[in-house]
C-alpha cells in the first residue's frame, strides 16, 4: 500500500538497517580510538602508541566522544530506530578471554618448552614458577568476576558489621586497598573474611539407621523437622544451620542450587523416594530458627562410614575434613559394631575429636546404662586404644535432662574454645595485613631523605628474594605431580603387598629367619608396612614443601623488615593429620605349605596363592580406596601449603615491583602524598582503638 501525499515521509527497513549497521560501525571505531587512548596511558609493557597526546588533549578527544554518542542515539530516535540492547556479558566474556591467558601462561612451563631447546635444569623450578606466578594472578581475577557482587568485599563487610572489634579497621584496610589499588592484598583480606564467616562449630552426627539420630536432633534444636524412622542416603550429608525462616537448600551435581519448603526434606534424604540418589544431589542444607545454631553450632546428619574399605565410603569420609566434631550414636537396645568402630576409628585418624553416645538410655535402668557405658569404653580401647567416655542420652520425658547435660557440659564449652582461638588467629591476620599495606603506602608515596635511606633496599637482594620465591611457587607443582604418582602406586599395591607378605612368612616357613609373632599377625603386618612407607613419602615431600616456603618467607622477612611472617610450625599446622589406611579388620588364615623341603620360592609361591584367593579382592579395594583418599589429603593439603604462602609472596612481588616504580618516577605529587600519610595514619590510629578495646 502506498503512502498518500498528507502521510509522513519514512524509510523502509533496508534503509533503517543500513543507517542502524553504519552507526555501530562507527561507534566501533570511536571504541577503537578510547583503546588508543587507553594503551598510550596504560602500563603495559608492551605499548602500541606513544603517548604524544597531553591529558588535556586526551580529556578533549574523550569528550567530542561522549559528544559523538549522545548525537548518534539522538539521531536515531529522530527516525523511530532504538539501538539493541547489548548481546554479551561483560564479566563472562572477560573471564573467556583471561582463560586464554591462563592458557598462554601455562605454555611457558619448561615442560612445554622443550621443543624449542633443552632448558638447564637449574632453570626448570623458575619458569614453572613464573609460570605459577602468572596464572595465579589470572586466577584470582577470574574468581573474583565468578563470585559476584556477594563477595564483594565491601559488600560482605557491611554484613558482618557488629560480629568483631576490628570490623571498622577491615573496613578502613578494604578502602585503602580499593582506592589505591593495592590488589596483592584482596585475597589476605578475602582469607580473613572467610573465616570471619565460617565461624561455626559443625557437630557430624554418625549411627545407625535405627540407632535415634533424628530424634536427637529433633530434640537438640527443639524442632521437628527431621523425618524419623526414613533410610537415609550415605553420601549425602544434612547440614543443619541457624536461619531467620525455615528454609532447605538442595545443591545438584551440575551446581544447581533449589530453596524448597524444608517439608520436602523426606523427598532427597531416604531411599523411598530418591533411591541410590537417583536426583543427583551432592549437598543439602537445613536452615531453621533454633536458638542453638544462632552463635554458630551446626550439626551434620551423616550415617556412620562403616569400613574405608566397603563400597560408597568414599564420599562420605570426603565430609571428615570440614566437621569439628564427631558424635556417634550407639542403640541402648543394641551393642558396639564394627561399623561404629570403624567410624571411631576414621574420625581419630583424620583427627577429629569424637564422643560416643548411648542414645535410648531412658530403655535401662541406671545400673545397666552404667553397666553398658562401662562395656563400650572397654570394648574401644581394646580393639582402637583409644580412652573414650560414654554419654547416655535420651529425648524421652522425664529422661531428657541427660541430653541437656551432655550438650551444656560437653558441647558449648568446645565451642567456646574453638571460638577464642579462632578469633585470636584473625586478629592475628589483621594485624599482619595492616602492616603490610602500611609498608606498600610508604613505598608508594617515595619516602625521602633519612626514611627514604630506610626503606631502599640493595636490588641484588631484593631480585635474589624475587628469584627464591619464584623457585619456591615452582616447587609447588613439582611437590604435588611427586605425591599423585605414589598415590597412583598406592592404588595398585595389592599384588606386590601379597607378594611382600608371602615372601615374609616364606622366611619363617623355610627356616631362613625366625619369628615372635603369628605367622597370620607377620602377614598383616607386612603388608601394612607396604602402605605405610608409601604414606611416609607423602608425608616426607609434603613436609618438605612446608620447609622450603618456611625458609623462603623467612629470608623475605628479614631482606623486606617484614613482620609476623609465618614459620615452618604455622605452615605444618594447616595441614590435616594424614589419613591411615583401614585394612577392614583384615583377617589372614594360613594353610601349611607341604613339600617345604622344594625351597623357599616354592613356599612363597603356595603361600601368595592362598593370600590371593583368601584376601586379594579385599586388598585391591581396601589399597584402591585408601589411594584415592591420600590422594584427596594431597590435593588439599598441597592447595592450603600454596594459599597460604602465596598470602604473603604475593604481596612481596607487588612490593619489589613497586620499589622499582617508584624508583623510576620520581617522588610523589604534595597532594599524593599527603593523602597516602592520612591513610597511613588512619589506619595505625584504627589499629590503636582495636587493641585498646581489647
């Protein structure tokens, strides 16, 4: 249909698709100039364009821009076209590309440069540290675009507001930091902030299906919301925490988080209607209103482990790390299993602190819950030799006031403690990253004459410093590719361990040596021994790692006048007690070998026969279990070894680079210094209040 002569003139969609491509094209072109202008500024050292333009040109040259832009949208409108909304994320499409520098950096490992020469060998710790160095830079950016707006520091600072004394000095640190741009300190102070919000005292509660795990709870955080008498699914675990409502979070394998109504519990949590976890989830959490979560108790309900040699234990002792306590409920009705010992067993090997429980006490009279009590101390020490006391509780009326003692006398004042102490190490962290972005600012404002003559270090040591913790990161790698092979050794160990104990007793048999103990007992022990030296090199590579970053940051300390920097004991201390195999109550029975007189080969191969066929798929599993979980110890313990000395080596890297900048510009505006002192000074005035209130 044509338009009339009284009608307004307009374009057709070709034309307004032309005027729309153009005007974007153009916008690319002025993005293109604001990206030389840019690179003529930036720091990069590897500028594209000089900077030939002064900062009034280049403020001039920013504005006809802006002035450009605010002409193009108001010609557009002119003709009824609006500019489409943006098409990409611009945190996820920086996160792509900063994933092809983690690439670029990993290629300049000495491993993947050897098709280019042969690297002297002193070299190769250097350039995987530099590698190392680069990408966790990368890393680190990448994990803050990842995390959001909440994690963003200021942000989960305002939240916990009122939770600590030196709240406002973090906050005054957060600013500096920020404003400043002193990014080697957002993750000391990300750390910091991780432990001021994990602050909590998780109680694992292990037992029996039938053994009152539920009700104990129900009856602890005076709710009842827990589902009673249903068959829960091992591997995964009920977190129960302090909420404002009640709510339940369902975590899925592919990182789908679900807020249900927390009556749908049942539906995740037993066997009827989500059999062998056929819904995928990896965690659960209950939040509810309990006066006793609000100050940080968390329990975990968690069935007991039984043997780390049984199928599906796996997963559930990946939880042990992260609980504080455990809890096992031992029927009144009932007797001690080997499952509940087994789980004692778990919990004292990856040094958890444990109580046993006698749940359904009010079914005994008071003599025979002493009696049973009684029965199960002896019972754990003669077979775990552990010393152990027994608590009968019971949520019945007129019976609950042991479950209120056991809970006052045993539970708070552990969380009491774990609170001091964890409060004492934050404070102690404080006041480390306070005198650490104190000595950045000093550095940054080009301090002169007698503090100037202070602060310049000899550039040969500060480069013999940059060069050790380059060497030390490297090692990083190298410590943790050592451990993964021995714990890939550990994993196929079952025939050479059936070999080293035929061997033993073959000794025995054939007359060669002599022996005290049964030949059954010479058997297991030997074939512990197998595991055992193998647990040592991991022990040993691990231990050395510590020392070597101890030595590192030690030598840093004193070339930098740095203070509080951590020792080797501080280092060792974060890493968990390295967890024991369990051989699943392992029990060998030996037939005698005849014709003995054939020689000692002959006996041992007889004897690995029976061994094999008596033991040799209880040992592949209960060896391919135990590698998976060193791995595990390795993966983590290596990992918290890395943060924590990167804490500290980052910040020195920041500040050798920054001696050197500084040095090359000259001393700093009046301006820029006098702000940087009011910094100074705040922060040191904020430092005092804090340690005046305490």
């Amino acid at each position: 249909m044509e338009s009339g002569p009284n009608s307004p003139a307009t374009l057709n969609p070709n034309h307004r698709r032309h005027l729309l491509v153009s005007y974007q094209y153009a916008d690319k072109l002025l993005s293109e100039v604001e990206e030389i202008l840019f690179a003529s500024i930036s720091k990069s050292p590897f500028p594209k364009y000089n900077g030939s333009l002064t900062l009034a040109q280049t403020k001039v040259v920013q504005d006809y821009i802006a002035r450009i832009r605010d002409q193009m949208v108001h010609a557009l409108a002119s003709q009824n076209i609006t500019p489409p909304p943006p098409q990409l994320d611009s945190a996820h499409s920086i996160r792509v590309t900063l994933e092809f520098a983690d690439i670029a950096f990993d290629e300049c490992r000495a491993e993947h440069m050897r098709g280019y020469g042969k690297i002297p060998s002193s070299l190769t710790s250097e350039l995987d540290g530099m590698a190392d160095e680069m990408r966790g830079l990368v890393r680190k950016l990448i994990t803050y675009l990842a995390q959001g707006l909440g994690q963003d520091l200021e942000e989960r600072l305002r939240r916990l507001e009122g939770t600590l004394d030196e709240i406002h000095l973090l906050q005054k640190l957060e600013r500096v930091i920020n404003t400043r741009g002193l990014v080697e300190f957002r993750s000391p102070l990300s750390v910091i902030l991780d432990r001021l919000e994990s602050t909590s005292f998780q109680i694992a509660i292990f037992g029996r299906v039938s053994s009152g795990k539920s009700s104990l709870l129900n009856y602890i955080l005076q709710t009842n919301v827990l589902p009673v008498g249903v068959n829960p699914i091992t591997a995964v675990p009920t977190r129960i925490v302090h909420g404002n409502e009640p709510r339940l979070i369902v975590t899925y394998i592919n990182s789908k988080r679900e807020a249900l109504a927390i009556e749908r519990l049942a539906e995740f949590v037993s066997e009827q209607f989500n059999p062998g976890n056929s819904k995928n989830v990896t965690r659960i959490v209950v939040e509810i209103p309990s006066v006793r979560l609000r100050d940080g108790v968390a329990f975990v309900d968690t069935p007991g482990l039984g043997s780390l040699a049984t199928s599906g234990a796996r997963e559930t002792l990946a939880y042990l790390p992260q609980c504080d306590m455990g809890v096992i409920l031992v029927d009144a009705g009932a007797t001690l299993t080997n499952e509940d010992l087994a789980t004692l067993q778990a919990l004292y090997e990856a040094a958890i602190p444990a109580q046993v429980l006698l749940s359904k006490a009010d079914l005994l009279a008071p003599e025979d819950r002493d009696r049973s009590a009684s029965y199960i101390v002896n019972q754990v020490h003669s077979f775990l030799g552990l010393d152990l006391s027994v608590h009968p509780v019971s949520t019945k009326s007129g019976h609950a006031s042991l479950m209120d003692a056991w809970f006052k006398e045993q539970i708070l004042p552990l969380y009491e403690k774990h609170q001091d102490l964890a409060r004492q190490s934050v404070r102690r962290k404080i006041g480390a990253l306070r005198e650490a972005v104190t000595a950045a600012l000093k550095i940054r404002i080009n301090l002169s004459g007698k503090e100037q003559q202070k602060e310049d270090k000899d550039k040969n040591r500060l480069k013999a410093v940059e060069t050790r913790l380059r060497k030390t990161t490297g090692k990083v790698e190298e410590t943790r590719s050592a451990c993964f092979q021995v714990t890939d050794q550990v994993r196929a160990l079952a025939p050479f361990a059936i070999r080293r104990a035929a061997a033993a007793v073959a000794e025995v048999w054939s007359k060669k040596v002599t022996s005290s103990v049964p030949i059954e007992d010479l058997a297991v022990s030997t074939i512990s021994e197998v595991w055992e030296h193998k647990s040592k090199q991991v022990a040993e590579a691990i231990g050395s790692l510590a020392s070597t970053m101890a030595d590192a940051l030690e030598e840093t300390g004193r070339v930098m006048s740095l203070e509080n920097v951590p020792d080797e004991d501080e280092l060792r201390s974060i890493i968990k007690e390295m967890p024991r195999m369990d051989l699943g109550g392992l029990q060998i029975k030996l037939k005698s070998v005849p014709f003995k007189f054939l020689g000692k080969e002959f006996v041992q191969w007889r004897v690995e026969g029976q061994l094999q066929q008596a033991v040799g798929s209880q040992l592949k599993e209960a060896f391919g279990t135990y590698g998976r979980l060193l791995e595990s110890w390795v993966r983590h313990s290596v990992a918290e070894l890395h943060r924590h000395f990167d804490e500290y080596a980052d910040a020195v890297r920041a500040q050798i680079a920054r001696l050197e900048i500084v040095a090359g510009e000259g001393e700093a505006t009046v301006e820029q210094t006098e702000a940087i002192r009011r910094d100074i000074e705040s922060l040191a005035d904020e430092a005092e209040v804090s340690s005046t209130v305490l």
